[in-house]
C-alpha cells in the first residue's frame, strides 16, 4: 500500500506582503489617535454652542415669589451667566463661593437646578446662599439637552444679544473666573 498524500514542509514561508496588513492598520490608527488628541485641549469639551444663539429657557418655578428666566433674560442688555446646578452635585457646592463673589460684583447669573427634587434645592440655597438674579427648575432634564449639557456644574457665559461666549463644563474655580470668565466680562 502506497500513501499518496503529500504534506508540505512546516516553516518553510519566507515573507508574505498579507503579514503587514496589521501592523499596518495599527500605525494608521495610531496615528490618526495622535492628530485628533493634538488638534484640541484636553481640558475642554466641544461645545456645538459656541458663538451661537443660546438655547431657550424653558423652566419651572422653584422658588416661591422668584422670577424664573426666560428668552427676554438671554438677550437683555449686558453679559451674564447660566449656571446649571444640583443640590446632589458636590462641584456645584464646591463652585458656589465662585458664584456669590460673581454676583456680588453684579453680573446677573440665571440659575437652573437640574434634575433635583425642589426642597433639596432650596435648602441648598437657604445653607450656601442664593447668587442667582434669577432662577427656574428643569426637572425633566429637557432645557440640559437643549443646552448640549455634560453634567453639572456647567456655565455659560452670555453676551448682551444672547450669544454664548463661553461654556464652561465643571465646577468655576479661581483659576478658572480669572482667565476666563472675567476677561469676557470686561470686554463686554
């Protein structure tokens, strides 16, 4: 009896253009991931906002006797803030200093409590005290979508037409108010 089957040689391959195939993709990828980090900073995230018509507000009162803002706020005369807030959200509690000494310095900042169940809201403000000129409830989370919002605290900055100058996504610190936020409300 006679095998007729053959088998190649093992390891016998040399070198097939198909190998770098991977290595290929990886360093196409890789690079890619290089030129889309470099391009922008780190610390910022994109706002879709930015130079544009700041959204409407839509909001709920929450304080009994308080004006809730409204379109005609985001386009009265002068720059001022909306600053989207929680009673549940730490930074907020952390950047709530920041706030008072931007209000005492009188720039009008909109207040909107995301998301927050009222009586733990308005404790909030009894304990920390209320820097808003005015303020509203988005209980639904609807106006946080309208405004492109990450999570709170956010911040935008408002020009006298109603345009968003700056958003800023995080808890204001000094750093922060001194390089960012002042400047904008000096020049305008």
């Amino acid at each position: 009896m006679s095998d007729d089957t053959t088998t190649a040689p093992r390891g016998s391959g040399g070198f097939r253009p198909w190998m770098l195939a991977p290595v290929a993709c990886a360093a196409i990828f890789l690079g890619v991931g290089y030129w889309a980090l470099s391009r922008q900073n780190p610390d910022e995230l994109p706002s879709a906002l930015a130079e544009r018509a700041a959204p409407e507000l839509s909001l709920q009162p929450l304080v009994d006797g308080r004006e809730v803002p409204g379109a005609a706020d985001l386009t009265a005369p002068g720059v001022k803030l909306v600053n989207f807030w929680a009673s549940w959200c730490a930074p907020c509690r952390a950047e709530h200093p920041m706030l008072m000494e931007i209000a005492q310095s009188g720039v009008p900042i909109l207040g909107v409590n995301y998301k927050d169940k009222p009586d733990a809201a308005r404790g909030f403000l009894d304990e920390l005290g209320d820097p808003f000129s005015k303020i509203g409830a988005d209980a639904s989370g609807r106006n946080g979508i309208n405004w492109g919002l990450y999570g709170v605290p956010e911040t935008f900055v408002i020009d006298g037409e109603g345009k968003v100058l700056l958003r800023h996504p995080g808890p204001i610190t000094r750093s922060i108010l001194e390089t960012r936020i002042l400047p904008l409300l000096e020049a305008n």
